[in-house]
C-alpha cells in the first residue's frame, strides 16, 4: 500500500474520514492527480508538480487541505488560511460536516490552470 494512503488510513478518527473524503474529491475532480509521500504527509502532484497536500493537526484539531500555488487563487478568499505563508493557501476543517464539497471542488478547479 501507499505510504499516503497509510498516513491516511491510520489517522484517528474524526481525521481518517475527514481525509477520506478530501482524497475523493481530489481524485474524482481531478483524475490525473498522483498521491505521493512527502515530506510525512500525503501529497498531490499533477502534471509531476506539486499540487497540494493533506494534513491532520491533532494538536490544533482540524485537517488541512493546502495548496501550492494558493496565493493565485481567486475565489473563496474569505474561506481560505494563508496565515505566515506566502505561497499556500488552505481550506481547514474541523469536522466531516464542515467540508462543503461544492467550494471544494471550485478552489480545486480553480487552481488547475495555473499548472
């Protein structure tokens, strides 16, 4: 098995679903996407570059979904944590609930054509 799909499925719950769920939309909105090992988390690369990344933070207790080139996004500013990065951009979870596949999917699409 993937080391990803192992960092994935031996999270602790609510993270292991919240993980879950983000890989399939990632996977389904975009089919070419490989899932790499990187830097001890899961890793998205499309077009063999770095697209973006799933974290789980027990400690701050949510789930990041962090994309590379997240400072060209231009919809759902208002959703997404830059905090002190000057690249990335994140969606941040902190429950299944709360990830709305819709905005999702858009930021996802959305980040497409800059690769």
């Amino acid at each position: 098995m993937n080391p990803a799909e192992n960092y994935i499925l031996n999270q602790p719950e609510p993270y292991r679903n919240m993980l879950l769920h983000l890989q399939i939309i990632i996977e389904n909105t975009i089919p070419e996407v490989e899932l790499l090992y990187k830097y001890k988390i899961p890793f998205y690369y499309y077009k063999k570059r770095p697209f973006c990344f799933l974290n789980a933070s027990h400690k701050n207790q949510f789930v990041d979904i962090c994309f590379v080139r997240g400072n060209q996004i231009s919809i759902h500013q208002d959703l997404l944590v830059i905090e002190n990065r000057k690249k990335m951009a994140s969606l941040r979870y902190k429950s299944l609930e709360q990830i709305d596949d819709e905005v999702l999917i858009e930021v996802t699409k959305n980040v497409i054509p800059l690769y």
